[in-house]
C-alpha cells in the first residue's frame, strides 16, 4: 500500500508527508521553546536548536494523528493525503526522532530536561482520540503543550526553573486556552453530531465565547500585575497593548477569522515579551 493517498513516487509521499506541517500552529511551540531559552540570557544555540526541533516533532506527532482519527477513523474529514499506513508509518519516524531528542537531552543536560519535554509527545499523540473529547483535554491539550515547551526550553539552559519562568507559561497557556476555545467553536455543528464535548458544545457557542474572552482578559491583566511587581521587566505592559488591539478587533468577527487573528495576535504578544526579556533580562 502507498504512502501517499494522491500520486506515485518519492516526490508524491514527501508533499504528503509534507502538507503536516502546520506552520500557524507549529511555530507557537517551537517559539515558546525559543522563548524559554532567550529567557536563560546566556543560551547554548545547539541545546536550544535540539529543544525547539524535539517540540516540532511532538507537533508533527499530534497533527499525524489527528489527521489519521479525523479522516481514516471517526471518518470526519473530506481528505487526507496520506493512507492509514503512510500515517502509521510518520508517526513512528516522527516518534523516534522525538525520543532520540529526548535521549540527547537526557544525556547533554540531565534527565529531568527529557521529563520535562516527554508531555509534549503524549499530549500530542493522546490528542485524538483521547484528550479531544472531553472539555479540558481540547481545550487545554495545546495551550500546555506550548508552555510545557517554553518551561523546557528554559530548564535545558539552566538546569532550575523560576518564578518569572513558570508565570509566563501560565500567561501564554491562559491566553492560548481562550484562542483555542474559539477556534473549538468553528465545529460545533459537527463536534455536537458525534457527541465531543469540547466547551462550546457543553457550555453554547455565546458562553463559550464570552469565557474564551476572559481567559485572555485575565492573561493580559497578570502580564501588567506581575510587570508592575517586578516579576516582568517593565517593558512586558506593551505585550497586552499589541494582543489588545487584536483581541478587540477580532470581538466582531466570527469563529474562524477571529481564530486566524487571536493566532496571529498571540505571535506579537510573544515577540513583545521576548523583546522585553531580551533588553531587560530578569536578573
């Protein structure tokens, strides 16, 4: 059986293996982990190249899956370029090369760097169909995994984690787990036909949207808080300014283009709060 569901050859299964890789929702992870090592001030570029290419192999590992439920079993996508094979075959390269990361980790840094980062794989490959149908798991599933990685991406530098550390992944997954609750609207007809309770099924598309909103309120006012405490330089208030305007602008558009902006607000959020981090490092 081919690899690839369209088109013979090496060059047809390479495109299909290809077309899962997501940039918009892999470079959250793979920058959180940029993030966490920018965090550390004085970084190793290899140790943190190795963090950032092991969290896109948890990426590639839960978009592999979840294209394999959605079309090959639950049935519910319209396409997918690879077969169940050419599938079950990815996930076992991209999982091998994730828990050979994981064994460099363990042995260039210590074993609690491959600990820290092994959630990333079962997050992914449990996100179908396991974490997915239920409210927490498709709602938080990614949001932690994106701070899962930026906590990894720090450790691998610095061997400890800190206070600042862990208050910006919780930032970032606060703020990511109201995005996700948007875009989780954009299928409630379907998610509500075959019974997956993600939070727009169980609380209604209006409420689920009015939560997903205070999540990212919340996460905005801590930035300010915790900048005001001293636990964030200063310079960190701006990142609520840039993701605000976005936020507010994406209030009046429905499910799927407020997804597409929330996403792409919360990349100017980060790269403001790298910004600040990098020119005011927490000392």
């Amino acid at each position: 059986m081919s690899l690839a569901r369209h088109g013979d050859g090496p060059a047809a299964v390479f495109d299909a293996f290809r077309s899962q890789i997501h940039p918009v929702f892999m470079l959250p992870p793979v920058a959180a982990s940029a993030f966490g090592a920018v965090l550390a001030v004085d970084f190793t570029v290899p140790l943190a190249a190795l963090h950032m290419a092991t969290a896109f192999c948890a990426l590639y590992v839960a978009h592999l899956k979840d294209g394999y439920v959605d079309f090959h079993i639950r049935d519910e996508d319209d396409d997918h370029p690879l077969s169940a094979r050419g599938c079950r075959v990815g996930l076992a390269g991209a999982s091998v090369a994730f828990f050979a990361g994981c064994l460099a980790l363990g042995v260039l840094v210590d074993p609690i760097a491959a600990l820290l980062t092994l959630p990333g794989w079962l997050i992914g490959y449990l996100h179908a169909p396991q974490l997915d149908l239920h409210p927490v798991g498709a709602t938080a599933g990614y949001p932690t995994g994106i701070g899962i990685a930026l906590l990894g991406g720090f450790y691998v530098q610095t061997t400890t984690l800190t206070l600042p550390v862990v208050a910006y992944a919780v930032v970032f997954t606060t703020i990511l787990c109201g995005i996700k609750t948007v875009d989780d609207a954009t299928d409630y007809a379907y998610d509500t036909s075959i019974d997956k309770r993600t939070v727009a099924v169980v609380l209604g598309r209006q409420r689920a949207r009015r939560l997903a909103h205070w999540l990212m309120i919340v996460g905005m006012a801590a930035v300010v808080l915790l900048a005001a405490l001293g636990v964030f330089p200063p310079t960190a208030v701006l990142a609520p300014v840039v993701f605000g305007a976005v936020f507010v602008v994406s209030r009046a558009a429905d499910e799927k283009h407020a997804t597409m902006l929330l996403i792409r607000g919360s990349y100017l959020f980060l790269a403001v709060l790298v910004v600040a981090a990098w020119f005011q490092p927490l000392r």
